[in-house]
C-alpha cells in the first residue's frame, strides 16, 4: 500500500489538521493501491494563508525569472515520466502505452513559457497605459481523466502570470496530484507559491470557492459542480473559470470520406475509455448512409484491446470507478430500453474480463435526438449515432444541447464545410479530424463553461486589467492585444 500521507503548504510537505485517510482503489484490480490524507477547511485557510503572504513578492517576479522556474519545473517533470505514466494507470486505469497523457503536460509547459516570452504586459492604447497584472491568489480545482495534464495548465499558466495558488486534485487522482507537487518543490519553486490540499469537494473545494482572500478560482469537472462553485464565488465576486460537461456532434457532411470519418470519430470518442469532455460521443450521418458507416464503426471499435493499463499492448483500460461504470453502463442499458440499434458492446462486461470496471466499446445506431444517450454526458465508451435530413437539420441537431464544448465536421466541400463549422455553436471545432493546438483557446459555449485555458487567452485568465493615465509615452502602442 504506497502511502501519501501530507499535505504541502508553503514549501513544506505537513500534516493536516485533523488526519484522515482515504484509500484509492485500483480500478483494474477492483483493490487498494494507495492511502492519502485528506485535508479540511482549515488546511485550506493555511493553504490560502501562505499563498497570500507569498504573492506579495512572487508577483514583482520579473518574466525572465519566472521562465527560468518554468524551465526548471520541466527539467524535473520529465525526469519523473516513468513514474507518473505507471501512476495513473493504477489510480484511474490509463494504460501506460498513452504516453500523451504524461508527455503532453512538458509541451504545455513550454507553450505557457514561450506565451510568457512575447507577452506584453503594458501596452498604450489611445491616450493611456494598459497594464496587465497578476489576479492574485488562485483555487485550482482539476479532475481525474486528464489527471495530471490538467493541474499542469491551470497551475502553469498562474506561474506564468506571477499568481500564487492553493491547488485540489480530484481525489481519485489525488496521488499523481501529490507527485505533482513533489516536482514543483523539487523545481524549487518558492515556498508559498503552490500549495496542495486533498479533500473533498464538500469541504476544501467549497471553502476555496467562498474564501474571500482567493481572487480566482479555475474549476475543471462536471457541469452540477460547475454551477456550485460559481455560485459559492459569487458571493465575493471572484474570477471564475470553469471548464465543464461536453456532448460533442460530429457532423459527416454527404461528401465526406465515411469510412475516415468513422474510424476517426471512434478513436477520438473512445479515447481515454470515453472518459474526456471534448469526445464526439454523437455522430450525425445523413440518413441514406447511415448503414454505410456501420461496418467501418463496428471494425474500429472492436480493433480495441481491453486490458491492464500497465501492459503496454493494452489499448483501453477500465473506466475509474465502480460508481462510473455503473453510470455508463446504465446509460446503455437506457439506449436498449428507449429503443436504440446496438450494433456492438453493451452492459455486459467484455469477454475474459470478470474483474475491473471495464466497458465494452459500444455502438448504437437508430438514435434520436430525445434519447438519453443523446442528450446526457455518458463519459464512457459509448458513441450515439443520429440520422439528419440536410445540413440545417444537422445544425439543429447538434446546437440542440446545453453543451457546447466541442464540435466535429467532416466534409469534402471545404467552402461548404466552413459554413457548417460556422454554426457550430461550441468553443472548439476541428475539420476532417484536424488536430488542436496548445497555443489556441480552449473553453465552451453555454454550459460547457465560462472563459478559457491555454496560450494567450489562458493566460490573461490570470490576469487583472489596469488603466494607467499619465505615462502614455513609456508603453508601445499594441491595442490589438488589449482589444
């Protein structure tokens, strides 16, 4: 049993107020792998206590200096690769052949650091100075699927900033949350900078949100959580960033290459066993070529291998928790009641996999847009294939949701293609499978959020805006940037 037993508040690794221990359960082995000590309400007081009496100075940082942190932060992160990739294959199932999910946190740190280099923080505009300045004291409050990536950005982009920061794992990810705050202190980051309390929601993350001595708090997680901690904010009108619930469409225009289109569309989906915010878990195909797709969608969902994440053959491991393979598995089980075609997975559990919460890959087809599995968050391995008469009906299907963190649209008629990721109303929307980049935006319409996470935008999350009036000649004129 690996044992996690402190908190890390102002440079130190301490005890929390009144110990209490959680044990983290191995989704593959259905077994305790690991105990961490949860904090409460006053540790995060003593987390939020530290990280306001550091900001004072760590705020005068100049950019110079907090780039070489960064630097050195990414010198130790990627010595500990090997440790976090068998990590979070133990504590939320993520086979260890998915080295993005433990590579991809360096390169943000390096798109933060370059972002930081060319970033101006004055600039004149008209008759005055715009200034941009540090928020503050930052909650940062991540979730389990991107355990580690996710605490990275927010927490590299606060660096980047010159905020300091009180940061809460999800607790199924709690121990990786711990390694985390092992390489910031082995980067020497100053103390007081990053604090770490684990605890529940219920205790630390709502002390956090109502705290009046934190000036922002960046949530990512569900959209019920969501509107909880924007709510608990409010009352001391704190910035806040909230990267929440998706149910993205994938719209296959009549040109399309199907068969690309399908066997993206299940890749990206079941990637991370479903368990991702952006997944294009709706398909919507014309609906003469609805069966054309069939056989490309069964062919690459079964080309999957379920098994235990630290095999490196193992191409999906199990979902995190009994409580979420029971939602998605309940989610199915609606999709059979409400009248849905599976054409391949379902409830039961794969073949020669009797223990761990593992999810069969799984298809429907015949779905309508009041269904269950169409409208909800499934977050499992579960794509919901809806039928659409003409492009206007495709909009109308997929702009029908309370979401709008993604959007898909494959199409051979770029010009016609455009006008349908035109009215996508979703934060991100890629063309024919075109990957992301680290540099851009990422946020949601609607109840997929408020704000948004990376490069320059990302950046200015964390950041105040002040008008200087009297010293206009002493900044470059640089409007654009302050529009």
């Amino acid at each position: 049993m690996r044992q996690y037993p402190h908190l890390y508040i102002d440079g130190r690794w301490t005890e929390p107020t009144e110990p209490r221990a959680l044990e983290l359960v191995d989704p593959t082995r259905e077994e305790p792998f690991a105990r961490v000590t949860l904090g409460d309400a006053a540790d995060a007081d003593r987390a939020v206590a530290a990280a306001r009496r550091a900001f004072d100075s760590f705020s005068t940082t100049s950019p110079d200096d907090r780039i070489a942190l960064i630097d050195r932060v990414i010198d130790v992160y990627e010595s500990h690769l090997d440790e976090f990739s068998e990590l979070i294959a133990r504590e939320v199932g993520i086979p260890v052949g998915n080295r993005a999910q433990v590579t991809g946190p360096a390169e943000h740190m390096r798109v933060a650091r370059d972002t930081l280099r060319a970033y101006p923080f004055e600039a004149r505009v008209g008759g005055a100075v715009v200034r941009r300045e540090p928020i503050g004291v930052c909650a940062l409050i991540s979730p389990w699927n991107w355990p580690i990536q996710t605490g990275v950005i927010k927490a590299v982009y606060a660096l980047a900033a010159g905020c300091t920061m009180v940061a809460k794992p999800s607790l199924n990810s709690a121990a990786s949350g711990a390694l985390l705050a092992q390489v910031l202190h082995e980067a020497e980051v100053p103390p007081g900078v990053f604090n770490l309390v684990n605890g529940t929601g219920r205790e630390v993350g709502d002390r956090l949100s109502h705290h009046p001595d934190v000036d922002m708090i960046s949530f990512t997680g569900s959209t019920a959580a969501g509107k909880l901690v924007g709510a608990a904010a409010a009352g001391t009108v704190k910035r806040v960033c909230l990267e929440l619930g998706g149910k993205s469409a994938n719209i296959v225009l009549p040109d399309a290459d199907l068969e690309q289109a399908a066997r993206w569309n299940i890749r990206r989906a079941f990637f991370n066993a479903g368990q991702s915010c952006h997944a294009p878990n709706r398909m919507l195909v014309h609906e003469s070529q609805v069966e054309q797709v069939v056989p490309f969608l069964v062919d690459e969902a079964r080309r999957y291998h379920l098994g235990d994440p630290l095999e490196r053959t193992t191409t999906m491991g199990p979902v995190v928790s009994a409580a979420q393979f029971k939602s998605i598995t309940d989610h199915i089980q609606s999709g059979l009641d409400e009248g849905a075609r599976l054409v391949t997975g379902g409830v039961e559990r794969p073949e020669g996999l009797d223990r761990g919460y593992f999810v069969q890959p799984t298809v429907f087809t015949g779905v309508t847009p009041d269904m269950t599995i169409a409208r909800e968050e499934i977050f499992g391995p579960v794509l919901a294939v809806l039928p659409y008469r003409d492009e206007d009906d495709a909009l109308r299907i997929a702009n029908d949701s309370p979401y709008g963190l993604g959007g898909y649209v494959f199409g051979g008629d770029r010009e016609n293609a455009r006008r349908v990721v035109n009215g996508l109303r979703a934060g991100r929307v890629s063309y024919n499978g075109a990957a992301t980049d680290s540099y851009t935006p990422m946020g949601g319409y609607k109840q997929s959020g408020i704000g948004r996470s990376m490069g320059r935008f990302g950046l200015e999350e964390y950041l105040e805006v002040k008008s200087v009036y009297g010293f206009e000649d002493e900044a470059q004129e640089l409007p654009a940037l302050f529009g």
